[in-house]
C-alpha cells in the first residue's frame, strides 16, 4: 500500500476530475476547483492546502505520521447504476478513515484523486462531493489538496489519508501472541449480503427525480452504502490492543494477515461470529468471506479487560491466537459448536485472484 515515497507529493495532490453538468457540457476545471476549495475544510494541522503546488502539515508535538492510499475503481468497487454518487464520495473517504482506526490514529487531512468521463454529469459530481465532505466534516478531515483530469474509461478514485498516531502507539499486525484473545466490533457480513443481493437483481433500483439510482433507505442497507469508519474504537484500543487490522477483504482474509504478519495461527468459534442479516441465509459465508465491513478485527492479551462496548460499538470475543504450527499447516481453523476444529481457508476479496 505505501509505495509513494519520493513521489509522495505526486500522488497526494491530484483530485484528478473532469466533470460536465446534467446537458454533458465540461464544467470549466477552475469552476470545479474552486468548487471543491469551498468544500474542503480547515484544520491547524493544515498550514497550506488546496491552491498551493503542495500541502503543508504540522503533526501534533509527540506523534507519527500514519500515511494510507486506497483505490476505489467503477466496476469493482462501485457501479454508478447501483450506487448513488454521495455513496460513492462517502464510501471512497471511509476506506482511508478506516485504515486510520485500525492503527489507532487520528485523521489529519484527506487527499483526493479523481477521474472522470468527461461526459460525466455535473450534478453526479455534486453529489459525490456531498457524500465525501459530508463524512469529512463529521470526523473533521480537510481535503488538503486536488488536480483535475479525465479519464475516458470509467471513473476512478484515489484516497490517499494522512493521519497521526502518539510515538510508539500505532497499533500493528504484528503484534499477536499465542494465547491472545481475538475480537471484532459490530456485526459482519450485512456489506456482502448487500452487494450479493444487488448482483441478483433482488434489489429494485428506480432512478430519482434527476435520473440517479435511488434505493430504499433501510438500516440494513448502510453497512454497504454508508460503512461507518470506527476512528472513536480504534483510539480505544491503544494501550489494548495487541494487533489490529480493519475488515475491508473478509474476516478469514484479514485474520490471515494478522496471524502472517505476527507468526502465529488462529482459531475462530463459528458460533461467536456476530453476523447481520443475510438476505439469502448464507449469513456465515458472507460474515467469514464477504469483506467490506469495515469494523475492527483486533487481539489482546488473556489478562487484558476488553469492554463489551468501544467508542459506542459493540466488540464480541470471537477466538484465540494459537502458537505457529508445523510448515505448510493451515493458520486458520474454524471451530464448530461442538468445538470440532477443521482448517478454514481464507476466501475473501484479493485483487487479481482467480
């Protein structure tokens, strides 16, 4: 994820858009700009941002600097047809937010890529925007920089999220132990459930008045459209925690992750794992596979006293950290009521898997 290095500036300050109104004529890039500054935000943290050639940022005395950049792709990550454009801006700030959370750190400023096709509706823009600043103003992140482009093929965001966490607090993968008790916040599975039923056609998606698609506004239905970034958790869990991560791949793929990066294997209670709802009943496949829930996946150690609720979210206890087994053995078992243990193999989102 952070290969910027010397081309960190580069990549940080391109809000890449070329947006049109609702009649397909361009909107005039500075128009858009100037736009996008009006919606951008202030912060101390941010000496110089949106007009300058780069950002200026000034970290709270005593802490690091956490730096995340994460693409959103239509057709991957979203389909204009399915998702409503202040969806789209929410849930392309979100992603950045939630990488923040599961280091335990603190956003300081959102840096915006994005590029569209030039006969993109303005008012599809307005809309993005309204969802990006929406979310930013509530955990009040600056958009601290832009550059506009276009890009003929489908539109793609770049969220790249600039944060900070106290020296020496940040919470890794690599902190696991054997004997550590695993935990997740919220409840998982209700993104996939979501997005497996759209797939199927079981959702009726009608257009609004302005010929964007409209579904209906149901609780079930947020945790994909509107994930919620657990920033408030995640600083909870410094001092707590022994390792964490968010669950944006699925829960198999993460905790894999989590017990690669620290040398260890795992044990998740299939009975344990909070699930939403399924709409389909496979409530267990898409809590273990589905990915896109952005809620905390973390470890603490067997004396640690973990609430039953974190920044307002409820953390379930769902396994344990087991010791490294022998070579080529599975990192992850699942346990079953009876406490029968068979090898889980992870089954989440990976990019250019089969």
């Amino acid at each position: 994820m952070p290969f910027f290095a010397s081309h960190w500036i580069s990549l940080c300050l391109c809000v890449s858009v070329a947006g049109g109104n609702v009649l397909g004529v361009p909107l005039p890039e500075h128009q858009l700009i100037a736009r996008i500054r009006r919606a951008a935000g202030k912060s101390r943290a941010v000496i110089a941002g949106v007009g300058d050639d780069a950002a200026i940022l000034r970290p709270p005395a005593g802490h690091e600097l956490l730096v995340t950049t994460d693409l959103s792709l239509e057709g991957v990550h979203f389909r204009r047809e399915w998702h409503p454009p202040e969806s789209v801006g929410h849930r392309v700030l979100a992603r950045g937010l939630s990488d923040i959370a599961a280091m335990g750190g603190e956003p300081i400023a959102a840096f915006l890529s994005l590029a569209v096709p030039a006969e993109t509706p303005q008012k599809w823009m307005d809309g993005f925007l309204a969802g990006f600043t929406r979310l930013a103003r509530r955990f009040r992140v600056p958009l601290a920089g832009g550059d506009t482009g276009e890009n003929p093929e489908g539109i793609v965001a770049d969220i790249v999220v600039v944060g900070s966490v106290p020296r020496g607090k940040a919470l890794l993968r690599s902190g696991a132990r054997a004997g550590d008790g695993i935990y997740v916040t919220g409840e998982l599975g209700r993104a996939a459930a979501v997005l497996h039923r759209l797939e199927g056609g079981g959702f009726v998606v009608k257009a609004d008045g302005r010929g964007r698609p409209s579904l209906p506004r149901a609780k079930d239905l947020a945790p994909h459209f509107f994930p919620e970034p657990r920033l408030q958790t995640g600083r909870r869990l410094r001092g707590l925690a022994s390792s964490a991560i968010d669950v944006s791949d699925g829960l198999s793929t993460d905790l894999a992750h989590i017990c690669e990066e620290s040398g260890v294997a795992a044990v998740i209670h299939e009975h344990s794992i909070p699930r939403g709802v399924s709409f389909t009943g496979s409530s267990l496949h898409f809590a273990l596979h589905g990915g896109e829930d952005y809620e905390l996946l973390f470890t603490a150690p067997p004396r640690a006293r973990v609430p039953a609720r974190l920044g307002g979210v409820r953390v379930t206890r769902i396994g344990q950290v087991l010791p490294p087994g022998r070579a080529k053995s599975p990192l992850l078992y699942l346990a079953d009521s009876h406490g029968q243990r068979k090898p889980l193999v992870p089954a989440g989102w990976q990019h250019f898997g089969k």
